[in-house]
C-alpha cells in the first residue's frame, strides 16, 4: 500500500521512484481516501526499502564471562583460619 494525494484509477500504470531502491513498475489495482494498493510488475527484495544506518559498522563485543579465567593469585603464607586456631 502506498499513500498518494490523488485518487488512481484501477488499472493505471504507475513507475514509483524509490531513491537509492530504484525504480518499481507497478498496476493501481484500487485507491481510495489517500491510499493506493498496488500489484507490482515483477518481484523484488524488501531490503532495498531499509535506508542504511549512518556511522560506523556495528560491531559484537565478547562478554568478559567468556573470556579466559583468571587465576586468583595465591596468597602468602598459612590461611588465617588456620592462623586463629593455632591461637587457641
């Protein structure tokens, strides 16, 4: 469906300017209260429709939960658990 100012008749053959899509041929199969339905002539890919996005390409970042494990550094000496009951 496209929306258009003007009332088509059924059958009129339309081009639509699409920008960087392109040119569609396409037949006005109704209209009515500003809008168009439209067979067009031969088939093509939707996402010639989607505008690129601007800026830079979109890039995946690895979670840090998947990266490699770092080893805890060990620490020096007896455990201060073992420390308290050594006291006693």
């Amino acid at each position: 469906m496209v929306e258009c100012e003007r009332e088509l008749a059924a059958g009129t053959r339309v081009t639509l300017d699409l920008d960087e899509a392109g040119r569609l041929d396409a037949e006005v199969r109704w209209s009515q209260r500003g809008q168009v339905g439209m067979r067009f002539a031969a088939a093509f890919a939707l996402r010639k429709l989607a505008r690129p996005r601007p800026g830079p390409a979109t890039r995946m970042l690895r979670p840090a939960y998947l990266e490699e494990p770092v080893a805890a550094p060990r620490p020096s000496g007896p455990s201060p658990l073992v420390q308290k009951k050594a006291r006693r």
